[in-house]
C-alpha cells in the first residue's frame, strides 16, 4: 500500500478514460521521483467534452433530487471503503502524511452529507400569500458548471463542490491541479461505481489552456476556483467578463493574537500544530503570530510543541523542489532582515526511505519586522514569523492592514478581549483557541479582502444559490369573493 504503485491517469469524459498524446509525469514530495503520468487534454477535446456533459446535464436533472441524492450517499460508501487506499494517494502526490490526507477526506464525506441531506432540506417553500393565490420557488440547476482544485487538498476541495452541484441538477467539469492528478481518478471511478450517469462528472486535465478553454466555452455557466489570489481574480475577471458566474477563493496570511493570559497547553499545541499541519501548505495555516505582552514562556511551548514532529510520520513534505528552494531562501532573507531564526526547519533530516523528498522542518522566526516578506507574503510552508506588539490595539492594526482577510484567531483567556476582536478584526473566518478555525458543515468556509473574488460561498446553505437558480411561481385557479390586490 506504502508507497503506491505508479499510476496512468486519463481524463474522463463520458464515463470513458480518454489518452492524449501530451503525457506529464507526475512527482511524488516523498520521494522526488515520478509516482505516475498524466494526459493533459487540448481545447478541442475540452469542448468535445463540455458538449457531451450538457447533453447529460439535461436527462439529469429530469431525475427527482431524492434519487440524485441517492447516488452520493452511495458514493459515500465506496469512499468509506476505499478510504486507506485513496488516503495513501492523496498523500503520496500531495505531500500530506496519510493521517492528514484521511482527514481532509473525511473533511469531504462531510460536505457530502450535507449535499445528501438536501432532499429534505431544501425542499423549496410555498405559502399562500392572498386567498386563492400561491407562491413557491423551486430550484432550477445552472447547466454545465466547472471548478479549478488546487494541489494541497486534491480531495476535500473538490468535494467541496462536486456534490452540491451535482445534487442540484448540474453537470460539473473538474479540472484538478496539474501536481495532483490521481486523486481524481479515484473519486470518478468510486462515482462511476455508484451509478452517476456518465457525463455528469468530466475530469479534464492540463494547465492554463485547459482552464481558459473550460471558462470560454459558452455553454460553462458557473465557475469555481481555490488558489493564489493573483490566479483568482485573474480567473474571476476572465469568467464575470464573459457574463458568467464565478467564486474564485485566494491565498492567505492568516495572524494568531497571542495574550499572556491564553492557557499554556492549548496554546502550543494551538498554535504549534496550526502552522505545521499540512507542512504548512493550506490556506488556513498560522503564518503570523502577534505576540503581545511577555508571552516567551509561550513561545517556548510552541517550539517544544513543532521541534518533537517527525518528518514522514506526523509532518509531511513540500510539494515541488521549486517551492522548497523558495523556503529556504525566504528563511535566509527574513534572517538577513533582522529576524531571530527559534527553529530552522533547514537543519531537519529528511526520512531514512524518502531522502530524495522535498523535506523542511517546522520554522520559528522571532521579532519579525511588519511589512517584512516574512510578516506579509503567503510563504505557503512550515514557517511562523512572530511579530512583537506592545498592546491588542497595535496587533489587531497589523493584522487588518494585511490584503487577505481568509482567517485569524485570538488565544486568551479573557471573553471580552476575544469579542473585542472577533468584531474588529476582517477576515472570513475566526477562531478563539484555535488555530485553525474551519466552519463545520452547514457553516460556509470563505474568507474577504483579497481571499475572496465573488459573491456566495463555496459550501454551506450559500452554495445553493451560487449553483442553482430559485424559479418563483406563483398560481391562481379560481376567482376568490374576498380578493384583494394581490389576488
């Protein structure tokens, strides 16, 4: 099972696996080797495909919710029970240890549900508004709907969106990372097994042309992304342009205000596993920790807390040897700038079986200066700048002065304080105690500022509106002896 076997990965479209002649190898972090390859497909064959998911699109949403729903939960049970082998390819082309590529899988079963459970929810609304006269809306899917995933979580991001949208009508063309392919295979075959009609899911692989070929094609209806912010407003404008409907989410910068009063043992295991979970690579990571006060017995905790991880076992690796020399040399300049290196994550040796892997320990950098690359560019690593603040007024200022406003959080023991700043500070997501506050199911995950290019969420009750339309009808059968001027 450990590591997998190399593996060949086609797009699928209309439940058939299609080859091209363009062929990428796809490197695994762990071992710095091809772990398997990729078809990427050309713009032809992208709209060979979006022609063949609108003509399904239409016999599927003619087929009742109860019954579309149906086909998720049983997709349910074969990722259930595939969940260690999908866990260890996830892991093996993304980075993550097994454990955190289970995690963020079952991150996705639970958006699923939701989607599932929509046959009871969402059920639309009537009311009688004047005597004798009716108002109800029902949802109309959108048509052929598209989303661009990202590397660092080739399962749960995806399923943040497939399921609902599918679950509403729509056909949905899904264009995963180009890093992170073979994930996607899986979670079409484990569709295919649970009875989705074929055409209903196209996996589409490739690189800027393959996107912009997905966003130009007119019979694309809605758009959905997860990266940088510079890629996500660059893809939003490209969609909203062309009249069309897109919610692109961004990067982060995400702050943690530390008080002396937060509680020892929450705080560094908070904090310590915030920002070297995932190796730091996902967008609700800690990347700045605003230290006010004397919180050095703090800090201290934190250190103890990401010195004892293990590379390989509990922390996993970078996901390209570019990213990695970008890590190395940002941790040079922020020492150069005046910053004390706690913990240098260079020094970290590598796992005795994966020493040709993409490998960096967890980083601490005290009295990080504002504005400085380490205090405000998303590094996307196990990197922690600490900035000093002499009060909660000067922290919270440096922290709404950052672009991104994706997630923050406070570690204190005071409940004013904490409210104090979930009112004033801007982000999408806050936490108090926790360093890395994601909204559970139906609660919507998306930040502001320059995280966030569109309107609606990505998941939660939001998403319903962004891949379906309401239609309003309203009905009258017989003339009523009380009308007013409704009826």
């Amino acid at each position: 099972m450990w590591p997998p076997s190399s593996m060949d990965v086609m797009n699928y479209i209309k439940g058939e696996w299609v080859k091209t002649n363009n062929v990428k190898p796809v490197m695994s972090p762990y071992s710095g080797e091809v772990c398997g390859n990729v078809h990427f497909a050309n713009s032809e064959l992208v709209d060979q495909a979006i022609d063949a998911a609108e003509l399904a699109q239409k016999q599927w949403e003619q087929i009742p919710l109860k019954a579309r729903t149906q086909v998720l939960l049983s997709f349910r049970e074969e990722l259930l029970k595939n969940l260690e082998e999908i866990s260890h390819i996830i892991a093996f082309e993304s980075g993550k240890t097994p454990a955190e590529a289970n995690a963020g899988l079952m991150k996705g079963i639970e958006v699923l549900e939701y989607a599932a459970s929509l046959q009871n929810a969402d059920v639309g609304g009537k009311l009688e508004v004047s005597r004798g006269v009716f108002c109800e809306y029902r949802r109309k899917a959108l048509g052929v709907v598209a989303s661009i995933t990202p590397f660092n979580f080739p399962a749960m991001v995806p399923m943040w969106s497939i399921p609902t949208s599918i679950a509403l009508g729509n056909a949905y063309i899904w264009k995963p990372s180009e890093k992170t392919p073979l994930t996607a295979k899986f979670i079409a075959d484990a569709f295919d097994r649970a009875g989705l009609p074929k055409g209903v899911l196209t996996v589409l692989h490739g690189q800027k042309d393959v996107v912009e070929s997905i966003i130009d094609n007119p019979k694309t209806k809605a758009l959905a992304f997860v990266g940088s912010s510079p890629v996500a407003k660059a893809l939003y404008q490209r969609a909203t342009n062309l009249g069309k409907r897109a919610l692109c989410l961004g990067g982060a910068k995400n702050h943690i205000i530390l008080l002396p009063d937060a509680d020892l043992e929450v705080t560094g295991q908070g904090i310590s596993d915030s920002f070297t979970g995932c190796a730091g690579q996902r967008c609700m990571a800690a990347s700045v920790l605003l230290a006010v006060g004397d919180v050095d017995k703090h800090i201290e905790r934190i250190r103890e807390r990401a010195s004892s991880q293990k590379l390989g076992e509990t922390m996993g690796a970078i996901i390209t040897k570019d990213q990695l020399e970008f890590l190395h040399q940002a941790i040079g300049r922020a020492e150069e700038e005046g910053a004390k290196i706690v913990l240098d994550g260079r020094k970290a040796s590598p796992p005795k079986n994966f020493a040709g892997g993409f490998w960096i320990g967890p980083t601490i950098l005290d009295h990080v200066k504002p504005g400085s690359e380490a205090a405000s560019k998303e590094l996307f690593g196990p990197i922690l700048s600490i900035v000093r603040c002499e009060n909660l007024s000067e922290a919270l200022k440096i922290q709404n002065s950052s672009p991104y406003g994706n997630a923050a959080s406070i570690f204190t023991s005071s409940g004013p304080l904490a409210e104090r700043v979930a009112q004033n500070t801007e982000c999408g997501m806050f936490g108090v105690n926790i360093g890395v506050p994601v909204p559970r199911e139906p609660f919507s995950f998306a930040g502001v500022k320059e995280s966030k290019f569109g309107h609606g969420e990505i998941t939660g009750e939001g998403s319903l509106d962004f891949w379906s339309d309401k239609r309003k009808i309203t009905t009258k059968w017989e003339m009523q002896n009380d009308s007013n001027w409704m009826s």
